[in-house]
C-alpha cells in the first residue's frame, strides 16, 4: 500500500506510479510511504530506507519536474525490491537501480499514454 506525507505531495502521479509498478513486481503487503520534502542540502533526488520487515520509506525531492520525478521514484522503487530480495550490496544496487530507471519510465510513460491519458480527455 502507498501512503504521501510532506511538503507538496503529488499524490496522484506516485500512486499511479506505485500501481504500475507493483504490478510488474510482487509488492503485495508491502507498505510505502513517499515523503516529499526539500533535498536540495542534501544534493540528491531521493532515496529509500527500511523501516521495518515490509514498510520503506522514500523520500523524495519536492521540487522535481515530472519527469525527475517520476524517474526518481522508480529508481527509488527497485531499491525496496533490491531490499526484499536481500541484495545490500551498495554499488550492486545503484548501477541496477541506474539501469532500470529509464526502462521503467520509459515503459510506465507508453501505460501512461494508452491507459490513463485517453480517459482523462
């Protein structure tokens, strides 16, 4: 399940970004909570943390584009996976985090314009 906190949450596109992405793979009873706040001292977009055996936490700059955005989260969103699948390893899991971003958003922004675009016009 998803949940937002935070400053400017955009609850919205993470949660159809968690949907897609929980369909591609198995996050069922897992728990995430996307926390939107300023990042900017910390010179990062985001990044994921454990908070118990199924419950992340992912914070995420509040300030990004759409598509930093987006691409942020799923990044952020392998490494709960990477976590589930006991991979800790931390340049294992950023060069496969990296590689996959953009697959992933590539292929959730082709659902995004054959599925959830056509109904809102």
């Amino acid at each position: 399940m998803l949940f937002t906190s935070g400053e400017k949450q955009r609850y919205q596109i993470a949660n159809a970004v968690y949907d897609w992405f929980a369909t591609q793979y198995d996050l069922q009873d897992v728990d995430v909570e996307v926390y939107h706040t300023d990042l900017t001292d910390d010179n990062v977009f985001g990044w994921c943390e454990q908070s118990d055996e199924n419950e992340f936490m992912v914070t995420i700059h509040n300030e990004l584009n759409l598509d930093y955005y987006v691409t942020t989260l799923l990044h952020e969103l392998v490494h709960v996976t990477q976590t589930l699948r006991g991979l800790f390893d931390d340049d294992e899991r950023e060069r496969e985090a990296h590689e996959l971003e953009m697959v992933l958003y590539n292929q959730f922004s082709q659902f995004c314009w054959n599925t959830i675009l056509p109904q809102l016009k």
